[in-house]
C-alpha cells in the first residue's frame, strides 16, 4: 500500500510541560511533522487549493517568501508534486534552513534585512517581482494569503480541540504571519467563546513598536507588516517577547525540559511560563512548538 508522504503531515502529539504551573500546560510539537516545522500545513494547504482552482498545474514555478519554515515546506511539497521552487529569504535567517530548502532541489535567493515587508528591497517585496517576471509560476503568498489562516482553521484548531476533549481554556501561538493564531484561536473560539487566544509577538516587530520597527533576531516570528492574514478579532492579548527572553528561553527548554526547539517556540515558551500564574487549576492551556531548534544549530543559541 502506497502513502504519500504528505498524508503524514498533521495530528502531532500533545506534551506536559511546566509541570509547576497552577494550570495544565500542554507543548503542540509542530516540528514532528515531515518537512520539520508547522508550515507543513499551511504550505500543503494553499497549494493544493490552488491546484483545484487551475491557478497550480504541472511543470510550473512555485515561488514565495519565507524565513525558511514555508520555504522548506514548499520545497518539499515541490519535490513530491513535480514542481521547481524558489524562495526568497533574508541573510539573517539561518543556514540550517536555507540548506534544507536545497537540499530538496529548491532555490534559494538571500536579500538584505529591511524594516518592514512593504520596503521595496525586502525579500516579500523581491518575491512579489520575482514571480510577476516569471512566467508560468505560481505565489502561494504566505504573508498575504488568507488561506494561510484558514489551513490552521480546519487542522490544528479541530485536532486541538479533540485531544484536549474540549477542555482547552487558552491557545499560546506565535504570530508571524498570523496564520496558526488567527485560524486556530477562530475555530477555537467557535467551539468555546470563552476560550483566551494569546498571540506571541517580537518585542521589536512592525505591530509591537506601532509601525517603527527595530532588527531583531529571533527567526519565525514578528508582525511585520499590516497583515491580511493575522484576524485581531479572535486574539485576546498580545505578549511581546525580546531577543534575550525568548533566546533564554530556547536554552532553558532544552536544557531543563528536553525540548530543542527554534526561536519562535522559545518566545512562546517564554510567554507561557510567565503567564502560567494566571491560570486557574482547571485550565488548559495549550502551546505552538512552531519547528526544531536543529535549523539553528550553527547559531549557537544553546550555549
């Protein structure tokens, strides 16, 4: 019996973690999926809804914008599906990912660091030119695509919703592009309106300093443009996290916890353990471990 790799994407487990906490914490280990990170999903999603609008078909380009996690995702959907890739990513992203991506056949196109998406020289702004200049491609546009949300709304929102039997009280995730919050914290809240949904942000980002934004390090997370993807009215606080906090953060989870994951996840490890006192004994809390700290090895963030 034949199974594409892609029927392996999805139903990642559930895990204890910050066992202190008044409140039951769990860790969504997103990194168990098969191109490593959570944009498996998302990836997966607005290619194949694609493919059914004819706007997808073979033999041609897909090409996109990414940190690295999307990139590698389509690069490794691209390999199954029969299509060529090429991403555009920054220089500060990190090596690990960027080798990932071609080593599944995909290209990569490095720009310089800019303020914002919209500048004309950032690497969304390459992408955007790149795919208008190529002929017979396709953009999935992450940063843009509300399909990105919905991805998340109809996968990680229900498969929560069904481990925990319901009882799930709070959604801790990254926002990046806002995707995995903004779809999951919607059908969460459908099924429970009581239900807190917390976006972690970078301390430095677009949205977090009011549209005068600061470099940054951390990678995979930071609102960094006004988002068509990221849904405000489903999320009910927002935890701005600095480099330090969530690059500590990284380092105490693997170190004390077990758990290596990249800089995103200790952003959000970071605002769950120090929103864990405000939790209740009977809540639930469940948290995104958006991909693996193995793509940021060379970085040296563990040390």
């Amino acid at each position: 019996m034949k199974t594409s790799m892609l029927c392996s994407i999805g139903n990642t487990i559930l895990v204890k973690i910050f066992e202190n906490s008044p409140g039951t914490i769990y860790a969504k280990l997103e990194y168990l999926n098969p191109g490593g990170s959570i944009k498996d999903r998302s990836a997966l999603y607005m290619l194949e809804w694609a493919e059914q609008q004819g706007l997808l078909k073979q033999g041609m380009t897909v090409i996109d914008a990414s940190s690295g996690n999307h990139g590698i995702s389509l690069a490794l959907i691209g390999a199954i599906k029969g299509y060529q890739v090429t991403i555009c990513s920054m220089e500060k992203h990190s090596k690990e990912k960027m080798d990932a991506i071609k080593a599944y056949g995909a290209k990569v196109i490095q720009f310089p660091g800019t303020a914002s998406l919209e500048d004309p020289n950032s690497y969304h702004s390459q992408a955007v030119r790149l795919q208008q200049e190529t002929p017979n491609s396709y953009m999935p546009n992450q940063y843009g695509n509300p399909l990105n949300a919905t991805a998340h709304y109809h996968g990680i929102g229900p498969e929560i919703w069904k481990q925990t039997d319901g009882k799930i009280t709070h959604l801790i995730a990254a926002a990046g592009t806002g995707g995995t919050v903004s779809g999951a914290g919607k059908y969460l809240k459908e099924m429970n309106p009581n239900i807190k949904v917390i976006g972690v942000d970078a301390a430095n980002s677009f949205r977090s300093t009011k549209g005068n934004p600061k470099p940054y390090k951390l990678e995979g997370i930071g609102v960094d443009s006004e988002s068509k993807v990221l849904d405000n009215s489903v999320i009910d606080e927002f935890i701005e996290v600095t480099d330090e906090q969530g690059m500590n953060m990284m380092k105490t989870l693997a170190h004390q916890h077990g758990f290596l994951v990249g800089p995103s996840s200790g952003a959000v490890g970071y605002a769950a353990y120090t929103y864990a006192s405000k939790l209740k004994p009977t809540d639930v809390a469940v948290i995104i471990f958006g991909d693996s700290g193995r793509s940021y090895l060379s970085k040296g963030f563990y040390e």
